[in-house]
C-alpha cells in the first residue's frame, strides 16, 4: 500500500471512497459578499482547482489500482505465492494493507462469523450444472464495510446483504468482486457492519458439475449396457468453495439447512435425513434435509444418483444405509460393510462415551472418488473398491484393508466431524487417531486378528519410518500460510506418524466431550492427556514430551554401546536418522538445526534362556552414561522393547553378533514384535550405512525357524526394497538365490491353500492364511521353480475349464505370475477376465495382473489404454503406471510415460495431493542409476512448482539409491559370494 492510502485510511477515509463512480466537486456559495483583492481571489482558485484535480487523479488512480489487482489476480493466480512463507504480522506496512484489503490475508478475516447457511440447490444432469442460492447468517465481531467469503470457480449472480438487527433493511452493496489468487468473493459494503450484530446475506450462482474429482463432480457406471451418471461432492479440504460460497475455513462451523432439486428419476442424498419431499408438476423433486448441528465447511455433502441401498439399525436407532449400484446391492456385496458399521458405532459410542451426534449414517460407494474414502458427517463416500466386497473370490488382504478403511472413516464421526482441528497445521489431530483406531477397531471385530499390537508394527511404523527418514520430510505440525499449502498436509507423515505413540485412547473421552461441535488445537489433547495420567498419579508434562515428536521433523537412532571401562554401564546416544545423510547439507535450516528427542527407551537384558524385565530410561541429552544391572559377558542388550517408540535401536558390532547367534539358537526368547523390529531397524540401518551390511542378511538366516507371520512380514518389505534396488545388475541371481535358500524350507513345509469349502474367507485363520500366502508370494517372487509351475498350473486350468478354483487368497500373485511367465494369450485371457467380472475386488487384481507381463508391447498398450479410453477406472491408472513401474522390463517404460504424460497427469490428479504423490513416489521411488537420477532433475527443471514437494522427496530417495550403490553394493555381494548360503 502507498504512503498516500495509508494517509487516507488515517484521516478516516475507507477505500470505497477510492471505488466512487466518478468524482464531482459542487460549488459553494455564501450569503455574504466578501470583498477581496483580485489576484487573492485568483490566486484562492487556482489552488482550490489545483487541489480538487490531485484529488481526482489520485481517487481515479485508486479506482484503477484496485480493477488492475482484481485483473492480475484473474490473469496470474500465484502472484501472492513470493508471500506465502511470511508471517501475518512480518510488517506493519503489510498490516496496513491487509487491514484495508482483507481479500489479500492468506486466511480469512475473523471480523465475521458464520451462524447458518440456508443453501438451496438445482441439480441438471443433463447438461452438468447446477444453480444455487445461499442465505448466510453470520455475526459481525469487529466492525468492517467488508464480507469476504470463498468462492471458487463459480459465477456469482447477485449478493445482498441485509440487517438482521432493530432495523431491517437492505444494505448499500458499493462493490463486489471476485479476487481468484485468494479464492474469494468480496461484497464492499457503503457503510460499516456493526458489532455485535447479526446480518443475512443472499447469494445467487451457477458452476459446472466438474468431470476432475473435487468440489462438486460427477461420475458413471455402466449397468446393463447403459451408462448411467452420479454427482457427488468431495469438499475436503478446500473445495466446498467449488460448490457454493462460503467461510471455506474449518474453525468457522455453522449448522446448514441443505435443499436438493433434481430430475425424479434420481434420488440425493445429504448429510442429514429428508424432512421432506416436493414433487413439482414438471417431474422434478426438491429434497429438503434437516439442519445439521454445528459443523466445518468441508464435512458438509450431498450427492445426486439412482443408486439403491439396504439398510440396518443400531441399538441406539441410528439408521445406517449402504448405497451403490442396484447391481452391486442385489448380490450382497454392500452387506459386510454395513453389518460392520452397525458394530463400530456401537464401539466407539461404549469406547469414547460419546454417542453418535446424528439420526443416520450412510454409506455410499462411487465408481470413483479421489481419496479411498471421506468421512462427511452422516454420509460418508467411498470408492467401490474400499467397501464393496464379494467373499467368494475377494482375499484376505482386501477383506483387511477394507475393514480398516470402514474403522478409519467411522471413527472420523468422532474425531474430525465432532471436534475438529482449528486450521490445517493440526490435521494430524483428527487423522493420526483414526489411523491408530483403525487397528483397535479391528482387534474389537476380529480379536483374533491382533492386528494393534502386530500389524500396526510393519504396516504403520516401518512404512512411516522409511518416508520419515528424508531430509526431505516434516514435522507432524507444520505452518500452513494459503490454500495451495493445505494439500501438503494430507500425507503419511499426518496419518501414520501421528498415531505413534499408541496412546491407548486415555483422555479421549474427555477431549471429545470438552469440545463437542467445536475446534481443538493440540495444546488441548495434550492437556487433556496431562489430566488424565495425573489422576493416575503420573505427573508428566505430555506437552513438553510430545512437542519435540511433533513439532520437529524426523526420528532418533539411538545407539547403545557398551563402555568397557565401567562395569555394567552403556553409553547411549540419539542423533537424527537420514537415509541420504549429504541432503541435510543441501538445506541451511536442518545444517543448522540440532536435532533432540525426549526419548522413552525401554531396555532388557537376556541370553540364550531368559530375558529380563523391560527397564525405562528417559535418555534427554545427545549422549548420556548408564548403569544396567543383570548385564553378564555373554548376555545380550535389545532397546525399544516391542517397538512402543517412534525410533531405531543400534547397538555395538558385539551386541548385534550376540543377538544373530540367539535369533539362531532360540528366537523365540525375543518377543514376535521385538523379532520383526529387529529385521526393519537392520535393514534400514545398513541401507544408511550405520552398520555393515551383511548383518540383515545374516539374520534373515533365522527365518528357518520362524513360526509367526510378523518378522516374516517385516522381512519380506526389507528384502522387496532391496530386490528392486538390484533387479537389474548383472549380479542379481546371487541375491536372489540367497533368498530362496532362506525361504525354501518354509515354503514347502506349508505348501499351497485351497479355496476354503463354504466359499468365505470370514473363516479362514489369519496368522496361517497370511505366513502362508507371505512365503508363497516371496517364493514366486524370486524364482522359485515350484512355486511357479504350481501358478501356472493353476491358470491353465482356469482357461481349460472356465472356472476359476485358485484360492483367493493368492489370486494375486498367481495372475501376475502366470502373465509374466506364459504367453500373451495369457495376457489376452485376463484383460477379457477383467472387463467381464462384476466383482470390484477381482477387477482390480486382473488389472494389477496385466502390468506384469515382460512384453514391453504389451505393457504399452496397456499404459496408453489406461489413461485414454474409460476400459480403466480412473481411480486406477495411477496403480496400473507405478505397478508397470515395479516390473524390471517396464521401468523405463513407465518412467519415460511418466514423464510424457505429466501434464495431462498433473491436470487430473494434481489438486488430489495423495494420488498425485503416490504417482510421483511410485514410479520414481525405484530409479536408481546416475543416469535416471539425472533425468530426475532435467524433468524438475522442466516443471518447476508443479507437485514440487514430492518431487523433491523422489531426488532424495533416488539419490539415496545411487549412493547405496556407489558406496555399499560392493560390500553386499562380496559377503554374498563367500556367505556358505549363497
């Protein structure tokens, strides 16, 4: 802002005196005739008229400056993006600005709150558009001449703004405009909004029903040879403003009143139940919903199909519906997911004592949808394949992940739509607890599963740790500025780190109840967590604990040596754990930073018999010395007993050979968790080159004996991230070799499932089905000639008689063996599969089938008929790239497709952060020469700020895979070589 706008603001002139029509300076006259000298008289004029022109210069200049910041906001959106990483307060000349041009903040301004939207829409599914009007009842907190609301892509008929006080009227609108880099519409009001009062506002629009996949978006699916078309909403986290205006900001809850108008032959579908219905003369129908409680923008929905439904009752009376095509309803496959739903709202209601806010909850299923699912408050949406489910030839792994998907989102009714974090920085509040409920909620539906205290290990505490350990990642809360910055957020660090530590759910009760329909920030967990162990007597400051995990990037690697100058002591250290230690150089801020945890570490001692009591030592210094008891030559150290923090254990070369030879002798001295957490930190430490690396490969050597599913499991992740690091050196049979020596004996002790006899897999036993079908899949993966002639015996006789009897639970590895060993009639036989099936599970594992053929032309087909025709479901051509990316013959094809392609790819899915990083990390997670590496770079240059975060994470981890093998392939086959195993 100018000196001379800064002056005007002071004296008490707004900038809508800057907006005037037109400037006019009426003469005066007096009644009394005032004699003056001439020249005086002359001289008066000339500076009244000098006076009067730089005034009207400088209103008009005023004018034109504010359509020029309208216009280049329109012409380049990012202009304000120098800006992002600049607080609100940095200057005080910016301070000034903002104040007089609130549509420039990066967040809205707090002078006014929304009470109730009143939103009322027609829906054409003829042409896809929809029109709308809101009313908006909002209070004024601090005066202002200014309504600024988000709008996005909409076109905005009439705004009117009314008094809502002792004196009902129509306020003067002077101007109202739409500034695109901020995603807002601004209503310049002639005078000042008053506080302490309530006003109405009355907005009329009209957009597009969107083919991308957020805001407001339409779908399809083809049902007896008719396509047939749905429109659905996906608002998180800032597309509500795609679909209608409004305070798009999550700390600005309201309660809405929804009315749906639409052609009868449909049916919508809302967050609330119908109130009730309107049948027009002309065949259409208005919906009007109840008013929903209070709650943020971005959990408001509705949908418009002609979907069926079946439907089930809690014993509270919650009203739960599964809708999906009526094809997919009549053979059952919605019913597992909705007997599932009825018990985890009875879960969480007894677990949190918190009951279920809403009448109803239903669950729809989309062809497609960005996301795997999203949680709206009373009508959550899935995409088909996360909640549809056929028994008969769906398998275990996909009746897993479809559970924790329905957990996740369920337990987001609670925490999320109930409380919700205050801004975006705090995401992790509402995700990191659904993703930790997503294993007890499982444990309640399937005990037996004991997925919380086993799988949460591998599946989300090894996978997080390796995104965790780049230079490259974040903090659990990190600063959010603008709305191109929120998508950032949506990641694994938000999700999976975030549910570490396991809290156990003390406190939760309590928080939620406290801020019921309302925001929380973490400072209010973290108290409530404070409280609840003080009642317990443990007085711990949780915020000071939890703020170095949360608000400092990355993790520990403590180390543990033996000091051989003290008797029965260690020294223990803690440093920052990075795969690619050379990229922290590259960045000034973490070259800088020094790295500390307030770690937890829990040690026990033990030997070939008996392992001790777990001990605790707080370790809050970079190096600390300390005394153990019960510590003998001979006896072995083991930290982070049974994984419960959120860090790495090395230990001194002694200690690490001590714990090989009792894995060798007697493994199961050491618990199953601490067995497979054992397997990861090795792997990954000798992949950093913290230790050499022939120590994971020697204690995969135990794997003989093991009996449980777990450190088969973490095995087999390890052992796959090496196998696509060395796939393609001339070398690799050795490697490979090794392997199938380690597993061989396993493999043929449990030998091959059959499909079980009543057809489902609800009976089948977890721990059996799951280590079977591991060793089965590490068996086929790495060459094993059995394993193979057994997949390819199967498919035969599948194309032979027509049906199908492989056993679900290895379909999977079956179909991709089979078309990577057979020939392309093969291929042939299960692209045909794949169209015919109804069965969404199936679907997908033929197509995933597909991408492992070693033909390269058949691959490219594939690759340019997946992005091209609608044969491939969109919410699948993201896997089918990465997928062909994992093929040793179809890397290069899917990297140089990748590359091709980018910007029709980054078109579609570039504002659906998740896919668009799991695009980017997928194919390039396994590059590894200096050459691919410096394409890399080349393609960066080339599309700089377009998905630039993950982009950056695919250099580090590719650079880390160069380094690996410059620095560390040497040493890993030349122990290779002279191991007696190989």
């Amino acid at each position: 802002m100018s000196a001379r706008d800064a002056n005007s603001l002071r004296n008490g002139r707004g900038l809508s005196d800057q907006w005037a029509d037109g400037v006019a300076v009426r003469s005066r006259t007096t009644e009394r005739h005032i004699a003056v000298h001439k020249r005086l008289v002359l001289g008066f004029a000339v500076s009244i008229v000098t006076l009067i022109a730089v005034t009207a210069v400088a209103v008009l200049l005023g004018v034109r400056f504010e359509e020029c910041a309208g216009e280049s906001a329109s012409r380049a959106p990012n202009a304000s993006s120098a800006r992002a990483n600049q607080s609100r307060d940095a200057h005080s000349s910016q301070r000034d600005e903002e104040a007089a041009q609130p549509w420039r903040q990066l967040r809205l301004p707090a002078s006014l709150r929304p009470r109730h939207y009143d939103l009322r829409l027609a829906v054409y599914m003829d042409n896809f558009t929809f029109s709308g009007e809101v009313n908006i009842e909002f209070e004024c907190v601090n005066a202002t001449r200014f309504v600024v609301l988000h709008a996005d892509g909409l076109r905005v008929d009439r705004a009117a703004v009314y008094s809502d006080s002792k004196k009902p009227g129509v306020l003067r609108v002077h101007r109202q405009f739409q500034y695109p880099a901020n995603q807002v519409l601004v209503v310049a009001l002639s005078r000042e909004l008053k506080p302490l009062r309530t006003y109405k506002m009355n907005i009329t629009f009209e957009a597009q029903i969107e083919n991308e996949l957020l805001g407001f978006f339409r779908s399809s699916y083809v049902m007896q040879g008719e396509r047939r078309y749905l429109a659905v909403t996906q608002f998180s986290p800032i597309h509500a403003r795609k679909a209608f205006p409004c305070f798009d900001e999550p700390v600005f809850k309201a309660t809405f009143k929804v009315s749906l108008k639409h052609e009868s032959a449909y049916l919508s579908l809302s967050n609330m139940p119908v109130e009730m219905s309107v049948l027009d003369e002309d065949e259409w129908v208005t919906d009007h919903f109840s008013r929903t409680p209070r709650m943020s923008t971005y959990y408001l929905a509705w949908a418009v199909c002609n979907f069926t439904y079946k439907e089930s009752f809690t014993r509270s009376g919650v009203l739960i519906r599964l809708y999906a095509r009526p094809d997919a309803i009549g053979r059952g496959y919605g019913d597992y997911a909705l007997n599932i739903t009825k018990r985890l709202l009875q879960f969480y209601e007894d677990y949190f004592k918190v009951k279920y806010s809403l009448p109803k909850l239903d669950l729809l299923a989309v062809p497609k949808h960005p996301y795997a699912a999203m949680e709206n408050w009373g009508l959550s949406v899935f995409v088909e394949q996360k909640i549809l489910l056929d028994p008969k030839v769906s398998s275990f792994s996909y009746l897993m992940e479809l559970t924790m998907v329905v957990v996740h989102e369920i337990c987001h009714q609670w925490f999320g739509d109930l409380v919700t974090p205050v801004w975006w920085e705090d995401v992790w509040l509402k995700e990191g607890f659904a993703h930790f409920f997503e294993y007890m909620g499982t444990d309640f539906l399937f005990p037996k599963w004991n997925m919380e205290k086993q799988r949460f290990l591998t599946d989300v505490l090894h996978e997080v740790m390796l995104l965790d350990g780049l230079a490259s990642s974040h903090p659990i809360s990190q600063q959010v500025y603008q709305a191109t910055d929120i998508d950032r957020v949506f990641d694994w660090i938000a999700y999976k780190k975030a549910s570490n530590p396991r809290h156990g759910g003390v406190g939760t009760g309590d928080y939620l109840r406290t801020h019921m329909y309302g925001n929380a920030a973490r400072d209010d967990l973290w108290n409530k967590f404070s409280e609840a162990m003080q009642k317990e007597g443990k007085y711990i400051n949780i915020k000071e604990v939890m703020n170095g995990w949360t608000l400092q990037m990355g993790y520990p690697v403590v180390t543990i040596i033996r000091n051989d100058s003290l008797d029965h002591s260690v020294i223990i250290s803690q440093e920052h754990f990075l795969y690619h230690p050379d990229a922290r150089n590259r960045d000034p801020g973490l070259l800088n930073t020094s790295f500390q945890w307030q770690i937890p570490l829990t040690v026990s001692v033990g030997n070939y018999t008996h392992i001790s009591p777990e001990s605790i030592i707080w370790l809050s210094n970079k190096t600390e010395l300390h005394k153990m008891s019960l510590m003998e030559e001979g006896t072995w150290l083991l930290g982070n007993i049974n994984q419960t923090g959120y860090f790495r254990v090395n230990y001194d070369l002694h200690n690490w050979r001590l714990l090989l030879e009792q894995l060798m002798k007697n493994p199961e001295i050491i618990s199953v968790g601490n067995r497979a957490g054992l397997i990861d930190d090795a792997f990954n430490l000798a992949r950093a080159g913290y230790i050499p690396q022939n120590i994971p490969l020697e204690m995969i050597c135990y794997l003989t004996q093991e009996r449980e599913f777990l450190p088969w499991h973490a095995a087999s992740r390890s052992l796959y991230q090496l196998d696509k690091l060395l796939d393609r050196s001339e070398e690799y049979s050795i490697f490979s070799d090794y392997v199938l020596k380690q597993v061989a004996s396993m493999y043929h002790r449990l030998g091959w499932p059959t499909s079980p006899s009543n057809g489902s897999i609800m009976q089948a036993a977890y721990q059996t089905e799951e280590l079977q079908r591991e060793v089965i899949m590490l068996a086929c993966s790495f060459g094993n000639k059995h394993c193979h002639n057994q997949a390819m015996a199967l498919i035969s006789d599948w194309i032979s008689s027509n049906k199908n009897r492989i056993p679900p639970n290895v379909r999977d590895i079956v179909y991709c063996t089979g078309v990577s060993l057979m020939d392309e009639d093969v291929w042939e036989f299960i692209w045909m599969k794949f169209h015919s099936t109804t069965a969404i599970s199936e679907k997908k594992v033929l197509l995933e089938a597909l991408t492992c053929s070693g033909n390269t032309f058949l691959l490219n087909r594939l690759l340019n008929l997946s992005l091209s025709s609608d044969l491939v479901p969109e919410q699948d051509v993201i896997d089918v790239i990465i997928h062909v990316g994992r093929n040793p013959r179809g890397r290069p094809l899917a990297w140089r497709y990748f590359r091709e392609k980018w910007d029709i790819l980054n078109s579609r899915y570039g504002e659906a952060l998740f896919m668009n990083a799991k695009l980017i990390n997928g194919v390039t997670e396994f590059l590894n020469t200096e050459s691919e590496l410096n394409e890399l770079k080349e393609f960066i240059e080339e599309n700089e700020g377009e998905g630039v975060s993950a982009l950056v994470r695919a250099v580090e981890i590719v650079e880390a895979n160069v380094r690996w093998h410059r620095l560390f392939r040497q040493q890993f086959f030349q122990w290779l070589r002279k191991s007696p195993d190989s």
